[in-house]
C-alpha cells in the first residue's frame, strides 16, 4: 500500500469541499470495503482518502419519506437487511443485500457504496434499478437527484463530477399490487460476485419489468406489456419466447467467472423463475411489498 493523505470531514459542506479541491487526487470513503481491498493490493493508488463516515449529514439512517423509503450513505447493508425485514419491505431489495459480500463485508459495505462502485455484478442493483430508485447528489452548490440507471453509466462509470457526494437513496414505495423478485448465480456456495443477477417487477398495469446485471457494462432494463407474461392461461412456452426477447437485450461476456453462452442461458431460467415468485408475491398481497 502507498502512503496517502487522509481526511474524515465532519460535515457535508466540509466534505463536499474537500472532494472539490483534491478530485481526482481523491478517494472517497464510505464502508470501504472495495477501496481498501484495491489500495492494499496496489490495483488503486491515491494521493488522499476522504472518509465520509463522520459527515453528519451521512450517519446511518433508514425512514420513509413521503412516497419513497430513503437510505442515506451510511446506512450498510446488514442495516438495510434488518430494517427491510422488520417493517416487510422491498423482500427482493432484502434479499440482494444479504448476499453482498460475507456477514463482515455486510456489517461495513454501504448500499450508496454499492451503487457508486458501479460493479456490473452488483447484486443490489439491478433490483434498485427495477424499481426505478434515484441518488441524491450533494454538490457545493447545490443538490440534484438522478436515477440509478442514468447515474451509472458504465463499467465503474458513474456521473459524479468533482465535489459531488451521494448522500442517500429514494426508492419509491410500491402499491398493493405490486410483485417482485430477485435472482442470482454464482460459481459456488458462500461470498462470490454474481455471474449473472437480475429482478423482475410488476403491477397492476400487468407491465412486467427486468433489470440485468453481469450480463452488460451497466443495468439493463427491459420492459414487456404482453398479456401472455402475466395471465395464468398462457402456456409456459408463450411466456418463454416472449421473456427470450427480452433477454436478447443482454451482451454478456466471457470471462472467469462464466461463458457469454453460459450468461445468456441462465438469464432466460433465472427470468422464468423471478417472474413466478414475482407474481406469487403480488397474489399474496405483501404490504409495500417487492
């Protein structure tokens, strides 16, 4: 690791100010646990860190804001997963963020983190994503609030110019309903980056909705009206050719972890399957449920 600078602001405007200054000679710090990983092994090299975990604009906060549940920068994962839990939300957006990494990892890793990362794997994501969540980006000047999927542009790529901080997630709250689902693979049981994630939503409009991950530089979403995806007589092979279409949408690569060809199967099984939960969870009327 190379020596670096490092800074722990206590305020926003202090951090935001900062960050003008030093970009991009400067990290940001929030749970850390990608940024350490990278600095220790060499793979990223700075001349400061800026740890956001005394700003008290960012100290860990879950609630409900008007329409939409609100998740500031510091609120991790396990935080998240609890909150979720206790008060039966988003169960799909639960699910993604107990599988982000190993208990410590999640005890650390922060859910603004995991977006800002902009990891094409990135399990929290794509569920974010379907459920057309936005960031809330402080600035010295001023604030401004951008989807997720136009804020990551990218492999690693997200639009946060100089002296801008995300300080918190807006997921807007679903009606009754409402059903969703989150799937993933991994090469193996235990902590591993998703070959392939995606989640499925739909409501009453019968607009179903995909959002992929690992399999394109940025969260693919796709959507479909046709009836034969959500009515019950539709036979499984109308639903497969319609959900395959949607599917071809996706440019998966060959890498370590799987083949394109590999991706590109298990994404129409995966589709399958998270439309089913996410319509059972729609017909078992969760309250604000996902």
């Amino acid at each position: 690791m190379t020596p670096f600078d490092y800074l722990m602001p206590k305020s926003l405007q202090e951090a935001t100010h900062a960050w003008a200054d030093l970009a991009p000679d400067a990290r940001l710090l929030a749970g850390g646990t990608d940024l350490t990983v990278g600095l220790r092994h060499g793979h990223i090299t700075t001349k400061t860190v800026i740890d956001l975990k005394r700003v008290a604009e960012l100290a860990p906060d879950i609630s409900t804001d008007g329409d939409a549940l609100c998740v500031s920068a510091g609120a991790t994962m396990t935080m998240l997963e609890r909150y979720l839990d206790q008060n039966n939300l988003f169960p799909a957006l639960r699910e993604a963020a107990a599988v982000v990494g190993s208990i410590q990892i999640r005890n650390r890793a922060t859910l603004v983190g995991n977006i800002c990362n902009a990891s094409p794997a990135a399990d929290t994501v794509p569920v974010l994503a379907a459920l057309g969540a936005s960031v809330v980006i402080a600035g010295p000047i001023k604030q401004r609030e951008k989807p997720v999927t136009d804020f990551i542009q990218g492999n690693r790529v997200i639009d946060l110019v100089r002296g801008e901080v995300v300080s918190a997630v807006r997921i807007p709250l679903p009606g009754a309903d409402h059903g969703c689902a989150f799937d993933r693979i991994t090469r193996r049981r235990g902590v591993d980056l998703a070959t392939a994630n995606l989640c499925c939503t739909l409501n009453g409009t019968e607009r179903v909705t995909f959002a992929f991950g690992s399999v394109a530089p940025r969260p693919l979403v796709v959507s479909s009206d046709a009836a034969v995806l959500t009515d019950p007589k539709a036979t499984k092979q109308d639903r497969a050719e319609v959900i395959a279409t949607l599917c071809a949408h996706a440019t998966p690569i060959s890498d370590v972890r799987s083949s394109a060809a590999y991706r590109s199967a298990m994404l129409q099984v995966m589709a399958e399957r998270a439309l089913a939960t996410a319509k059972t969870r729609r017909h078992e009327g969760t309250h604000h449920a996902s």
